[in-house]
C-alpha cells in the first residue's frame, strides 16, 4: 500500500488513529517522514516524506489533534533501523571458514598456509562490512538532512502566506501601490547588494537606498495601459515626444534614418548537434576564474564578446531621444531616458543560454549602422585579464568604455562581475557614467538554465541631475522576477525628483515627483509614463537571437574585401558554429586556442593594442584612424590573428 492510499482511507474513516502501527508506517513510507501541525489551520497536518507532501484536513481541530498524537506515538515506536535500513551490526554476522578450510586441506595445503587464508578471508569481509555500514550511516544523514529541507521550505512557504495575510490585514489590500510610498521615502534596503559602481558614485547615506514594494499588480501591463493619465514617451523611435498635463508644451521631433534591408535568420546548420555534459567539464574549476576554463564549441553562440558590446545598443533611439529633450533643456526627461538606456542592455540575455566567443587578442570588430545613425568600433586589448574597450560615434553623442568580467563558479551557478565604467558624453557637453551590475547565471549542472542581474547602478550625471537603480536579486519565494527600482536625484539640493519601475527584460516606466509627499488615496500609476519597452519578437532559434543580433555576425561579400584581418566576422570557429558545422568549429576553436597561449607571452614583451590607450584614469579611450583606414583599405601591420583557415560567408 502506498503513502497517499493509506491515507486517502485514513481521510474517509477506514483507519482510525488508535489502529497505527509498525505495519501501516511500513507499508506507507511515512517512517521515514516529518509531521507538522498547520499554524494558520487548526483542522490542518502536514506529512513530509521527504520526495513529496501531504496536506491533510481534519474535520474537527480535535480529530487533527488525535491523529499528531497517533502518528508521532506510532512513529516513535517504530525501530530506527528500519525506517532508515540499517544493516545488521557486525557481531550479528555468522562467518564460518569451515568448507574453505577443508577446500584447502584436500588440496594438499599444510595447516599454517589454511590458517592465513583463513585470516585473509575474514580481514577482507570485515573491511568490506564496515564500507557497507559506513555507506548506510552517509544514507541516514542524507535522509534526515532530506527531511529537514522539507520542512524548512513549507515553513518557508506559510511564512509567506502568513505575511501576506498579515499585510493584507493591516490595510495593504491594493498591490498597486501598496508600498509605493516606500520607494522614495528613505528607507534602508534590507538587500545587501554589491555595489559595482563605485567608480563613478560618491559616497551616499544609508537613507538614499531603494526599498522593494510589492508589484504584483504595480507592474501589470494592462494597468499601466489603462491608466487615465497615462503618456507613452516612445513606441518605435520615429515618433514625436509630447508631454500633456504639464510644463513641457512644446514637441521634440526624432531623428530619421534610412531603412537598411539585413538577414532576420541564421542559416541551417549542417549538422547534428552533439550535447556534452556541463559538469564533466567544470568539476574540477569550482571557485576559480573561468576565464581559462575551455569548454567546446557547443557552449557558445555565435557572436563574440565585441559583438555583444554593440548588442548593448540595440535600443540607442533612447539616447537619440535624450538629446533631442536635452537640447530643449530638458535635463531631467535627458536623465531618464539615459537611465532607461542602462536598463535596456539587458533586455537580450533573457533566455540566452550559451556564452559568446572569448576574442583573441588583438580581435576587432566594427558595426557600421545607418539606419540607428551608429558606427561602433571595438577591440580586445588585454588578454590578462581580459579586457575588451568599444567606441560608438551616435549623432550627437558618444558612448565609450571598457569591461573586464571576472567570473568564477560557485557549484550551481557562475558569478560574473563586470570591472568598468561606460560612458555617454553629448555634443552640449553633459555626460553621464555607470558601471554594470552582477550578473548570475544558474542551473549549469541541472534544470534550466537562466540568468539573474542584480546589485546597485548609479548613473553620475555632470549637469544637474544623477540617477540610482537596483536591480532586485531574484529569489526563491517572488513571484516577479527581474525587477528594476530607483530615482533621479538632483545633485544640488538632494531631492528625489522622479521615480523609475520596471523590469530588465520587459518596460520602463517613471513618475515625476516625489509621490512620498502626496496623500495615501493617491494612485501613481495614474501618472506612469513607459520611457522603453522591449522588442518582443524573437527568432526561434537554439540561442534565442533577437533580430537585431542575428544581424551582427552578417557577412556579406562586398565586406570581405573591406573588414581588417583582425575582425570577428572573419574568426573561423565562429562562422562554422554558425553554419552548423560543430565538428569544424570544434577543431578551429582548438587550433585558435593554440594560438591564444602565446597572447600572454606577448603582452609580456610589450605588446599595445593598435586602436586603444589608457588614458590617466586607467581606462582605455578610443585614439582614432579606424574608420580612415578601412576608408583606404589600408590595413599594413595588421596581423593576421586567425592563422591560414578562412570562413565561408554567411
């Protein structure tokens, strides 16, 4: 009989508390199980056996009572040794070495050789039932530590439900805006996030945190929609910013660009993929950098680091915006939509489970854009650590910055921390810096994989106002994931002037003011504005490219003849991945391996990159001549990093 049929007669009457034994534990599997009385119901139990619960309900509390009562008394009366299969004890073992004895005396053998096989032959049983009885007692640990996490979770579970309820209770009923007022209040954030951000951030009190609110509804995208007041500053980056209801009354027209037809798919690949395991790989790297860690082909995607520098800017209308409301000094509308360009490059890992291409030293990579009015150029300029430096010329503005990743393995998941500071610079002057947040990335070993960002961004602005966002760490008990909170600030007088709510991978949304000054009745949402929203359509491919990345690897012929030797487009490991072609890419990854062992050797002996230097604050600026060059075609002294392969076109 299995647990959950004893107990469906024990729930209709067939089995009466007085009428548990060693039999029905035996039989049911609860030997092995917690028992735990309900808190918010007293007609409730809880059965915990380890793989699954039970919730159980009486019909009076003193039913519930009579059967705690029976199940414990019955439980503590069944032996320890079978609930959790112990094996006999080694002075209950009966070894005769009798018929081996007389093997060996017919055998011709004298008594003293008979007397050490004998001596031989038990030595080894002995051993051998100690490991058994040493494996048994690792089992019996594991099954109490079993029990125990089953009990934490439930209690973690009705800990939340009694905190909800309590909440709810005390007047918290609308989850809109239930703890809205917090945000700006002052409060101390109960989250120790790291702060990546230092670089750029002077010191601040322990007042000017973020505290969480509850968005279950606060975020809902049908309430912000509906709102009766609601304004959308930007849709698709051709249309004209309006602002109604206030002091803004004049119209800011976007920049239009030239539509530039581009691939929307890769191509088919021409293999089978071949799946390796993870943790056959990595065992061995836990706590360490995994930057020297190689792993196959079938790990990565097909872009490079460099490339996904530019992926960073897929949403760059919002800096286009920026400077059209900048330029009508608008500071603060020019901070907001610079913040929610910050937010907006993560919006493309959600849902990317393989990392890109490390580049070999020296590897470049440019994007020329017209139809986002970009051209991007980036360069890996330090193999230990490693480190890559981009440089993009918008109209109007620059964006530049440099990013060492540090990441190590932590068992279940990998750890990466971005070391930099990027930077956006306007043609009027006014600039802005930030450093990105941790990044996450769980289930490597088993389950599905998925990425978290979390810890404090602080965008330092040099004109009038600075911004705060923390990207809440996601945890076990939420319901709403990837959520981004913070405020602008005004760097002369401190006040908190708007407030921004969001998600990393979904909208952006501020309200003006500082809504902790108004009435309790007040509903903000009344005043949301959406600064961004993602683009929703994804290709369905194995590494859910967006099409702005599918567009990124793009090789056409006439770019053959004009790129340098040194740019990503060109790697050959990368092409075949992208191809399809695993087995080729996997021997081309190898053989630029090979190669990459002797970067450091380089470095060593002086070597510099050829597009970048460090300035005096230890950052690497954009010296100039790229464009110019690839202008000549002239690319003397370039070396050629990818050896004597060649990649076919994509």
């Amino acid at each position: 009989m299995g647990l959950c049929e004893c107990f469906d007669r024990m729930l209709e009457g067939r089995t009466r508390p007085a009428l548990l034994n060693s039999n029905f534990f035996s039989c049911s599997g609860v030997q092995v199980s917690s028992i735990r009385a309900s808190r918010s119901d007293d007609k409730r139990l809880y059965i915990f056996s380890g793989t699954k619960t039970l919730h159980l309900r009486c019909e009076t509390e003193e039913d519930r009572n009579a059967w705690l009562e029976a199940l414990l008394v019955a439980k503590d009366r069944f032996p320890r040794s079978l609930m959790t299969n112990d094996f006999a004890p080694v002075a209950d073992i009966m070894l005769s070495t009798e018929k081996l004895r007389m093997r060996l005396l017919h055998e011709g053998l004298n008594e003293t050789v008979v007397n050490e096989c004998e001596s031989i032959m038990m030595t080894e049983l002995l051993e051998l039932h100690s490991q058994i009885k040493s494996q048994q007692q690792q089992h019996s640990v594991l099954v109490d530590r079993l029990r125990q996490l089953e009990t934490e979770k439930v209690e973690l579970e009705r800990t939340v439900v009694h905190e909800t309820k309590e909440r709810e209770a005390h007047g918290y009923v609308n989850g809109r805006y239930s703890d809205f007022y917090s945000v700006l209040s002052g409060g101390s954030a109960s989250e120790s996030d790291p702060d990546t951000a230092s670089q750029v951030a002077d010191a601040e009190s322990d007042e000017d945190e973020v505290t969480y609110f509850d968005t279950r509804d606060f975020l809902s995208v049908e309430s912000l929609r509906s709102a009766s007041r609601r304004r959308e500053l930007v849709t698709n980056g051709c249309n004209a910013l309006e602002s109604i209801g206030d002091s803004r009354s004049y119209t800011a027209k976007f920049t239009k660009y030239p539509i530039v037809e581009r691939r929307d798919k890769l191509p088919e690949p021409k293999e089978k993929e071949k799946p390796i395991g993870l943790w056959s790989i990595i065992k061995e790297n836990i706590g360490k950098d995994l930057s020297g860690v190689c792993l196959p082909v079938y790990f990565n995607e097909p872009l490079s680091s460099l490339q996904k520098c530019f992926e960073d800017l897929e949403y760059s209308y919002l800096v286009d915006n920026a400077l059209q409301w900048g330029k009508q000094g608008d500071s603060l509308m020019r901070t907001l939509l610079v913040a929610a360009f910050a937010v907006s490059s993560y919006a493309s890992t959600e849902g990317r489970q393989c990392k890109p291409f490390n580049p070999l030293l020296g590897e470049t990579y440019e994007a020329d854009y017209p139809d986002k009015g970009l051209r991007f150029f980036s360069e890996k300029v330090s193999h230990h650590p490693v480190v890559v430096a981009c440089h993009c010329d918008g109209r109007g503005w620059k964006f530049w910055g440099d990013s060492n990743l540090r990441g190590k393995f932590w068992g279940r998941s990998i750890q990466l921390d971005p070391i930099g500071v990027l930077t956006l610079q306007f043609d009027d002057g006014e600039k802005f810096q930030w450093s990105k947040v941790t990044t996450s990335i769980y289930n490597i070993i088993i389950g599905k994989i998925y990425c978290d960002h979390y810890g404090t961004m602080h965008i330092k602005g040099s004109s009038r106002y600075s911004c705060k966002l923390k990207f809440k760490e996601l945890s076990i008990i939420d319901r709403n994931a990837h959520q981004v909170q913070g405020f602008v600030q005004d760097n002369r007088t401190g006040e908190k002037v708007a407030m921004l709510i969001g998600k990393w991978d979904e909208a952006m949304y501020y309200v003006l003011g500082d809504p902790s000054a108004k009435p309790k009745w007040y509903d903000p949402m009344s005043e949301a504005v959406l600064l961004w929203e993602r683009d929703k359509s994804l290709n369905q491919t194995r590494y859910n490219l967006s099409p702005f990345a599918i567009s990124l690897n793009e090789l056409p012929l006439h770019m053959l003849t004009m790129l340098p030797p040194t740019d990503s487009r060109l790697r050959p490991d990368q092409r075949h991945l992208e191809n399809g072609e695993y087995e080729k890419a996997n021997l081309e990854k190898l053989r630029l391996e090979q190669l990459q062992r002797q970067a450091r050797r380089l470095q060593e002996k002086g070597w510099q990159p050829r597009w970048f230097r460090k300035d005096e604050d230890d950052s690497y600026c954009y010296l100039g001549g790229y464009w110019e060059a690839r202008e000549k075609g002239n690319w003397d002294g370039i070396p050629h990093i990818f050896g004597q392969s060649s990649a076919s076109t994509g």
